[in-house]
C-alpha cells in the first residue's frame, strides 16, 4: 500500500463556477421596431435595415448576419430576396443614386458599379479593377460627368469617358 500512495499526488478540489445568468443587453429604439403587419419581409424591409446599419456603424458593419438579427429573421430569408451580397449592396447604392452602371461583368468577377446622380458620378464600386477605382477618385473630385455608354464600355478607359 505504500507504493501506491507514493505514486499518486492530490488533485486540487475543482473549482466552483457561478452560474450564468440569462440576460440580454438593451435592445436598441431600431431593434424594437414592429414586424410587418403580414408577418413578411420585403424588399424594401431589407434596404431600409441597410440605411440603418450604414448611419451607425458604416460599410464595414453591414453584414449579412447584423441584418438577419436586426430584422429578427433567418439568412434564408435574405436569399429569397438578393441572388447575393453583390446584388443586395447595388440595390441598396441604386437607393441612394439614381442610375447605377455596370462596367465588365460580374461572371468574371472583375467588374465595377459606377453610380450616378443627375448624370455626376458620385461614387464606384470595384472588384479587381484597380485602375477603374484610381480614375474614379478624381472624377469624382472633379464633379464629372461621364457619357453612360462610354461609362457602360470596359473596353473603354474610366478617363476617357467624359
């Protein structure tokens, strides 16, 4: 017997853990908002979380999973609505832009959205056109106004489009 307790150390008693309490922070004024009166989303329900998210925490907080839980519904639900991110954040630009232009092609996935406001570019979006994003800066900067079917071209250069 003497071996035995010479081989074998004492483990400490395990700790005891406080339990976990149930309770949720403070919903925001935005989160508390009614669902609609049918009970489904649309479109527009979408968008209008969209605007929300952008005026409180930016473009880097609108995320799929911020809008599923700030409308209080599952992901499925977004897919019923939008093919993809890509074309629920060009819905939500052609919301705030009156014309949205598309230069290459999505498929390829190298494209840029071109967005306009009474024939001014005010902004673009990118994917893999570097060159595009650079041009843009400062056509926006100089309130231009491209030719759309310049704009629409890619062959053509986002410079040359005025």
């Amino acid at each position: 017997m003497a071996s035995r307790a010479m081989g074998r150390e004492r483990k400490p008693a395990p700790r005891r853990r406080r339990p976990r309490t149930a309770t949720k922070p403070e919903a925001s004024r935005q989160d508390r908002r009614p669902a609609p009166k049918n009970g489904r989303l649309h479109r527009d329900d979408w968008i209008a979380a969209g605007q929300v998210v952008l005026c409180e925490v930016g473009i880097a907080g609108l995320r799929l999973s911020v809008l599923t839980r700030r409308l209080h519904v599952s992901t499925g639900s977004f897919y019923h609505h939008f093919a993809h991110m890509e074309d629920y954040l060009a819905a939500l630009a052609s919301h705030f832009s009156q014309d949205v232009i598309l230069r290459g092609s999505a498929a390829t996935r190298s494209f840029s959205a071109c967005y306009l406001r009474g024939g001014e570019l005010i902004a673009i979006d990118t994917v893999n056109q570097p060159k595009d994003q650079m041009a843009a800066r400062k056509l926006i900067a100089a309130h231009a106004r491209p030719d759309p079917d310049k704009l629409a071209d890619a062959a053509i250069a986002l410079r040359d489009t005025l």
